[in-house]
C-alpha cells in the first residue's frame, strides 16, 4: 500500500537508526492495519445504516443515529491518537532543521565540525571566513539534526557577506531549533542583543576548544524536543504531512456526523459524512487514493538502472 511504498523510501533516506527502524514497523504493515481497522469499523457502521434505509417500516432511526455516533467518536478518538505522533514522526523523520548562528568568528563552524566529528567546515582566526550556509547531519539522542552552518550576522558592505547574512536569516526563519553562539569573553553587541531576542533559554556555557560542558548542550535539545522520543513505545508513527493532513480531513468528516446527528440532520445526509471519512483514511492507504496521486508518490522511485 501507499504507506509501506512511503517507508521504503524512509529506508533509503533514514539518517539514524531510530529513523530506519520506525521506517521498517512500517514497511511491516503497522500504520496500514491500523488504518484498515478504522475503516472496517466504518464500513460495518455504515451498512447497518443502509438496512435501516432499505426497511424503514422497523423504525430503527433512533437506535442507528446513537450507534453511528458513537463509532464516529471512537474512530475520531483513534485518529487523535495517530495525529499526537505525528510531531514525533516527523522529527525522527526529518529531523530538526537547527541553525547554528551567531555573529563572525565567535565559533559556529568550530561547533559544526565538533558536532559531525569531521572538519566539514573551513575555521580560522579571520572573521567572517563562512559566507554561505553549510548542511550536514547529526545524530543526537538516535534523531538526525539538520545543521546549519550560517554566515556570522552582522552590518557589512561586502556583497556577497550580504548574501550570506540574509540566506542566514533565512535559515533562523525556517529552523526548528537555533543555536545561538555568543563570545563570553566579550561584551555583548546591539547584534547578539538582536538575535537574543529571537531565540529562547536554556543558556549553556561551554568551550569547544576544551570540549568543556559540551554534554549539556545534547541534554539540552533533549530536554527541548526529544523528552521520550529516543524510548518511545509508539510503535505506529505518523510519518509525513500526507498521511497527518488525511487523518486530520478524516476526523473533520466525523465531528460532522457527530455535530449532524446532534442537529437531528436525516441519516442518509449524515452518511455522506461518514463515508467521507472512509474515502479519506483510504487515500491514506491508496485503496481510494487517485491515479494521480499513486503515480506522484512513485514517481520518487528510481527504477531500472
């Protein structure tokens, strides 16, 4: 199915092995039965009402409005549980776009190479030796981190400095988590005061030189974003915004036919409702997903080389 298609590129892409293991729960049909599941208990709802439609001389409209609701909100209950993982998913995923920033020569390639073990980025004594954003992946707590090496912020004249502060903003903008480095030997500048006020506490004193006090900063984005994730007991993770935008379109369907059988709407109209939510969590799936779509998610293939 659709979500077993998406783990195998997971497999591929995965950066850590918290990130291949939950692609392989995946792959293994987790979020596919739970999604079947769900459907069938709608499925079986709704052919009960069509009973009901078909001999409406047994008057069982009462009987039938309290049963659909009632499933509706048990359904709607599980796809809550689906959606609260949805952040974990994507985070063990993708990981977390963090910027490192800061003002020229006060560190940011030094914590970039310190973190990858490798000299992936040019450090010298001379400021400003980083004029465009460098990318490279960790791993902290078993979940990647996108690094972002960023040009130092600061008022410059030189052109391409220019470019390489404002792709820096950019990547502050766009990050989850921004590490800003400061000098502690220097007073703060109108520069470190701006990007202060941008970001948020933990403040952590260390010294890449010495690796001194490095392990707070790991303990740190734990704390911030990881706090159970590394031992996670989820074994089914809302993996990409496809499948959460679906769930969350399915659920919108069945407060519909909550808030219908509430209003005392005719049960035939509030079905309309309910199969939508069937149509929707089957998308998720493919088994009512368009051509279109199937052939979009394929096309990420590569095949016959």
């Amino acid at each position: 199915d659709l979500t077993q298609a998406e783990s195998v590129m997971d497999i591929v892409r995965a950066k850590t092995d918290k990130s291949r293991q939950v692609a392989m729960t995946q792959l293994a049909g987790g979020l596919l039965d739970k999604i079947r599941t769900m459907r069938q208990e709608l499925l079986d709802t709704m052919a009960h009402e069509e009973v009901n439609i078909d001999y409406p001389e047994y008057d069982m409209d009462d009987l039938t409005s309290q049963e659909m609701k009632r499933k509706a909100e048990e359904v709607s209950k599980q796809i809550d549980q689906l959606l609260k993982t949805a952040q974990e998913g994507k985070i063990i995923r993708n990981g977390l776009a963090t910027a490192i920033v800061g003002r020229p020569n006060v560190g940011k390639s030094s914590l970039l190479n310190y973190l990858t073990q490798d000299d992936k980025a040019i450090v010298t004594d001379i400021a400003g030796t980083t004029r465009d954003t460098l990318e490279e992946y960790v791993s902290v707590k078993g979940v990647p981190l996108k690094l972002i090496d960023t040009a130092g912020i600061h008022h410059t004249e030189d052109k391409v400095e220019k470019i390489g502060v404002e792709r820096s903003k950019k990547a502050i903008a766009e990050a989850d988590l921004v590490l800003l480095l400061l000098d502690a030997s220097q007073d703060l500048t109108d520069e470190d005061k701006n990007l202060l006020n941008i970001t948020d506490n933990p403040i952590i004193v260390t010294s890449i030189l010495k690796q001194k006090n490095m392990d707070a900063l790991e303990n740190a984005i734990e704390q911030l974003f990881f706090s159970g994730i590394e031992n996670s007991q989820n074994q089914i993770l809302v993996t990409n915004q496809r499948q959460a935008g679906l769930l969350a379109k399915a659920k919108q369907s069945l407060e519909d036919v909550v808030n219908g059988i509430d209003d005392a709407m005719p049960l035939d109209l509030v079905q309309i409702d309910l199969k939508n939510a069937w149509d929707t969590l089957g998308e998720i799936t493919g088994e009512s997903a368009p051509d279109e779509l199937i052939t979009q998610l394929f096309s990420q293939f590569c095949l016959g080389k």
